[in-house]
C-alpha cells in the first residue's frame, strides 16, 4: 500500500515538473517574441545595432522562435553580409515546426547561393523550399532562373576549359616548334662544326702529305745528290783518264800502225817492181 501511494506521488510529481517545464518554455518564447518584436521596430528605424543585439536575445531565450533567426538573417541579407544571412537563414529552416517556415527559410537560403553566384547550390535550395510549398510561384520562378543559369555557367565554364586546352595546345605546339628550331639550330651549328673541324682535318692531313711530300722530296734530293758523285765515280772508273789508253785504244792503235806499215811496204815493194821493169825497155 505504501509502495502503490509513493509510485502515485512520483506521478503527480513528474506531471508538475512537466508542466511546469512546459510553462518555462513557453514563457521564454513568449520573451523571444516580445525581444523578436521589439528588434523589429528598431528594423523599421533603421536601428540595425539595436535591432541585431534583440535578436540575439531572442535566440538565445527560445530555440524555438524561428522568426528571431530569419528575421536577423533578412536584415544580414539587406546589409549584404550574405554568409551571416544563411547561417541565420539555415538556423530557422531547422527551428521551424511547420512548413511555411521552412519553406521561407530555404527559399532565402536559395537567394544566397544566387548571390554568391552558386547556381548549382541555388537550384538545390529552390527545390527543398518547393517541397514544403509547391505553391509559392515565386520560389518557382526563381528556381528556373537558377537552373538557366546553371546552364550557362557549365557552357562558359566548357568553353573557358575548351579556351583552355587550346591555349594549352598552342603552348606545347609553339613551345614544340622553339624546341625543334632550337635542335635544328644546334644541329646545324653541330654539323657547321664538324664540318669546320673536318676541313681542318683535311687541311691538317694536306699539310702533312706536304710536309710528307716535302721530307720526301727533301730525302730524295739528298739522295739524289749523294748518288750523283757515285754516279760521277762510276763513270770516271768507266771512262778512261786522258793520259791512259784503254786496252782497246792501244790494240787499235797497234793495229792502224801495222796496216800503216803495210801500206808502206807495199808502196816500197811497187817501186822496187817498177824500176825493174824499166830496165828491160828498149832506150830511146
């Protein structure tokens, strides 16, 4: 019996500290819509300092308010501060109980990215909002815009990679072509080289043929004039001396002095016939 009045007890007491967490929450909303509503008139003021710092109050009183962060990302979004916008933005789109609100969170969100020229992200946003209120024409809209612009992004962006892979190709062609002069200019000046050194080559072995043909000459000439004298030799022990007669000579000699002789004597021994003769003719 005690146990079942203890177990009631911890019932109501769990009711009442429900209840009264339930009242706490909804008297700090009811404070974060009274600081949302006062940063709204200071909005309106063009008191954005004032306006911003109740905001922030209000956030920071009740997660549940969503109104307090879309309403300070708006006022972000008209000062062009775009990044504290969907932070702000984002912050509501996960509050937001009903759809409307989310709906009016991502459709912002989308006008962010459009900003920041996220089409990609944009389109994304748009459909997100547009399936928490297929009705919304303006989300619609704004949605086709971003899809066009997509489009014509990926065509730019195609055509700056196309612009880019030919500016790439005409470098490589062109760096190509100054690589092949360069080779073709140092193969020239290569084969202008060699030739210059076989020129010297040929030059250098003409000089040495002429120095060889000179040493040659020169050796020749010496030897030349050395067999000379031999040769003069030769010919003074083949020729006889003036005062020395060759065998030859003397058996000549010898020979034309007896057929002198001869003639001689036979020249006597005619004279010798004919004075006889004349003895044996008669006188006159």
């Amino acid at each position: 019996m005690k146990r079942i009045c203890f177990l009631i007890g911890l019932f109501c007491l769990t009711g009442l500290t429900a209840q009264e967490d339930e009242a706490a929450k909804e008297k700090a909303l009811k404070a974060s819509r009274n600081l949302t509503w006062e940063a709204n008139n200071e909005l309106s003021d063009q008191d954005f300092v004032g306006a911003e710092a109740n905001y922030r109050r209000a956030i920071s009183k009740s997660k549940d308010n969503a109104a307090a962060p879309y309403n300070l990302g708006n006022a972000y979004y008209e000062n062009e501060s775009y990044s504290e916008a969907f932070g702000r933005f984002k912050q509501a789109g996960e509050t937001a109980a009903e759809k409307g609100g989310k709906h009016k969170a991502y459709h912002n969100m989308g006008n962010v990215f459009m900003k920041n020229k996220e089409y990609e992200k944009a389109v994304e946003a748009y459909k997100e909002a547009l399936r928490n209120d297929p009705t919304d024409e303006e989300t619609r809209y704004n949605l086709a815009l971003a899809k066009e612009m997509l489009k014509k992004d990926q065509q730019n962006q195609n055509k700056d990679d196309n612009e880019d892979n030919k500016d790439n190709k005409d470098q490589k062609e062109k760096n190509q072509d100054q690589q092949n002069q360069g080779d073709d200019q140092e193969n020239k000046e290569n084969k202008q080289q060699n030739d210059q050194q076989k020129d010297q080559g040929d030059q250098g072995d003409q000089g040495d043929q002429q120095k060889e043909q000179n040493k040659k000459g020169e050796g020749d000439e010496k030897e030349e004039k050395q067999k000379q004298p031999e040769q003069g030799d030769q010919q003074q022990q083949k020729q006889p001396r003036p005062n020395q007669l060759s065998p030859q000579q003397i058996k000549n000699l010898l020979e034309a002095m007896q057929n002198e002789e001869k003639k001689v004597q036979e020249k006597i021994d005619a004279k010798k016939v004919q004075g006889v003769k004349r003895k044996n003719e008669k006188d006159w």
